[in-house]
C-alpha cells in the first residue's frame, strides 16, 4: 500500500528491549481502516522498521517510548522526492529480522489530539474508563448514544461536544495486532485545494484588462552615459594602512630557505648582514674627523687587523710607502736621510711580536735604497 501524502493511525512496540528496536504496524488512515490485504503487503509480520534519522540519533529511544503504543506516520507534508519508507537492508527472517521494510523516525509522530478520536463504551464522569483511552480526546458511547469529544485527563467536556449517529461517517472498526477491536472515529475534514482559473477565464481577463502605463516620469540627477563594457574585477580588500605596510616588509624582507637542512620543529628567522650594517655605519661617521681617529683606532686595537692592513696594502703598492722629501726639507726624517743616502719606509706593525723587542708600539720605520730620479 502506498502511504505517501497520508497520515496513517500505527501501532507501536519496542521488539528488542536491550537494543532499543522500535517497529510500527499502520492500522488507520482518514479513508478508513486498513483491510487484511493491505496488511499483507508488508511481510512478514505486517510491521515497519523504524530507524532513527541523523538529526536525533541521541533522543531516538526516550522520545519512541514516550509515545506509548499508538502514534502517527506523518507523510502528508513530505515532499514526494524525499523517500521515508524504504527496504530493510538487514531483512533476514532466519535471523529474527522480519521487517521488509523501514521508515525513518522523523516521520513516527505523536497522535494530534483533534485527528483522530477512540470511541470508548464509558458514561459521563467516569473518570476510571475514560482515563484508558489511547487518544487525548474520546468519544463516549453508551447504548446507541456517542457523546463527545471529552478529555482524557479531566473527563470534562470539550468545546464543541455534540451527540453522534452510531452510523456517521468517519467511524472505523480498527484491528490491533494482538487480535482486539476497537472503535475509532476520524472526522472528514474537507481541504478546498487553491481555485486556478482556467484558460478561457485567463484569455478572457487578458483581452479584458488593457495593460496599465505608467506616465512618463521626470527624471532628475546626473545624466546617465553609454560606457564601455568592462569586466568585472575581482572584489578589492577595503584599505588598511597597517596590514599593507606589514605586507610591504614582508616582501622586501623575505626569508629565504636555509643552505642548511634543518628539521622541521627548528624555528627560523630572518638575521641582517653585519657587513651590510658596518658599512653603513662607516659611511654615516666618516665625514666626522674625530669620528675617523676613533673608528681606526677601534679597527687597529682588534686582532690580526695588522695582517690583512699588510696585505691590503701591499697589494695596492702605494699606499704603505712615503714619498721621500725633497732636498732641503726640513722634516720628521731628515735625519735619517743624510744617511747613506737611504729613505726611510712607515709600515704598520701593530703587535708584532718582531717589532714589540725594538721597542716599537704601533709603527715602525725601515730604511731601504732608493735609485736616484
């Protein structure tokens, strides 16, 4: 039997206790109670599996137990490509699972009060009978009298109660699994669907109803202009001082991997060229003579200095030797050039071990021969 778009009264019952398995039996829907070859169509048992949906898979045992033994399938607002009702994937009778077929718990619902109403044998006032109606609202029948609906919970009458006709329409015999009878009474509740007009009635109001036109409006503000088409450009990054002059340095400065392999828990970070430093440095005090005397005197107080100023020098070839003087100028050396006509030679000699016996300190002199001009 087809179910879709119906609300159909069910039977519930928890089969495994230990492992919460819950299964449905329908038993009525507002066209009547369902006949045994409905029944038949869902082997074995006549039942319905149901398994729990994805969104209450913690609330799935608590709320199938709350809703006692009689609920509804709800199918009537499900969309007709969203299938509910599906085959059993794990149907195996030799192995206890006699359920073909399984329906999602999204659409195992409780019974509305105003849907349907059980048909109870009970007078007015009693309260002990009334209470053992399986629906919140009951019909009371007593002789050939049906008297209702009335509250379960409070035996009073509900707005609108009214005598019935044992022969109205929407009173069903239903059958219970366990073999019982009993009466159900679910009211006709016409639906009017949406009135569409038909087509001659569409044709008709259109060549009935000139189209509205609307006056010419007066446009005011800037008049509009013709542009070139352009492609839409991608959306920009509203303007942030800060995160562009981070993103600035960023890319002046950016590390580069490491000569090095190194693992991958090191922590790296970005060091700046001392050569680099010193020389700018060197150029910001040079135009200072003061700065000068103490920049070199810093440079010839560390160590091995003496060497590479030797080498350096050496290699330029004129720069650690002096010029001799002309004759007859008076000068630091004069007198050593009177002697045997040799010239004297300034060379640095810092801490050399060599000189530091001859008493010198940070220079020397050596005299050498020198072919006349």
């Amino acid at each position: 039997m087809d179910f879709s778009g119906k609300i159909v009264l069910s039977f519930i019952e928890e089969d495994n206790v230990q492992r919460a398995y819950f299964r449905i039996r329908p038993l009525l829907t507002g066209e009547g109670a369902l006949t045994k070859q409905d029944i038949d169509a869902l082997p074995d048992d006549g039942y319905l599996r149901i398994v729990p949906d994805k969104n209450e898979q913690h609330t799935f045992k608590d709320r199938m137990r709350s809703l006692g033994y009689l609920c509804v399938l709800d199918l009537k607002n499900i969309p007709p490509e969203t299938i509910k009702i599906r085959n059993n994937k794990n149907y195996a009778p030799a192995r206890g699972e006699n359920n073909q077929f399984i329906v999602y718990s999204d659409a195992v619902q409780a019974v509305p009060p105003q849907l349907v109403y059980e048909v109870i044998s009970a007078e007015q006032g009693d309260k002990e009978r009334i209470a053992q109606s399986s629906t919140a609202l009951c019909y009371l029948r007593s002789g050939g009298r049906i008297y209702g609906p009335v509250s379960r919970a409070t035996a009073l009458d509900q707005e609108g109660a009214c005598q019935l006709a044992p022969d109205s329409d929407g009173i069903y015999a239903v059958t219970f699994p366990d073999g019982t009878e009993r009466l159900y009474y679910w009211p006709r509740r016409e639906e009017k669907p949406a009135q569409r007009p038909s087509l001659l009635q569409a044709e008709s109001s259109e060549e009935t109803t000139p189209p509205v036109q609307e006056a010419n409006p007066r446009l005011n503000g800037m008049p509009l202009y013709q542009t070139v088409a352009r492609r839409p450009s991608a959306q920009q990054r509203a303007h942030n001082p800060l995160i562009e002059a981070v993103d600035q340095q960023m890319r002046a400065g950016r590390i580069e991997a490491p000569g090095a392999v190194l693992s991958a828990g090191v922590a790296t970070h970005q060091v700046e060229n001392p050569m680099e430093a010193f020389k700018r440095s060197l150029s910001a005090l040079w135009p200072l003579p003061e700065m000068q005397r103490q920049a070199v005197a810093h440079m010839l107080s560390l160590t091995g200095v003496q060497n590479i100023l030797n080498q350096q020098l050496a290699g330029r070839g004129d720069a650690a030797v002096l010029p001799p003087c002309a004759p007859g100028d008076e000068g630091y050396f004069a007198s050593v050039r009177r002697q045997n006509g040799q010239y004297p030679v300034c060379l640095f000699c810092v801490r050399d071990p060599q000189h530091h016996a001859g008493g010198h300190c940070f220079s020397c002199l050596h005299t050498v021969s020198c072919a006349s001009r």
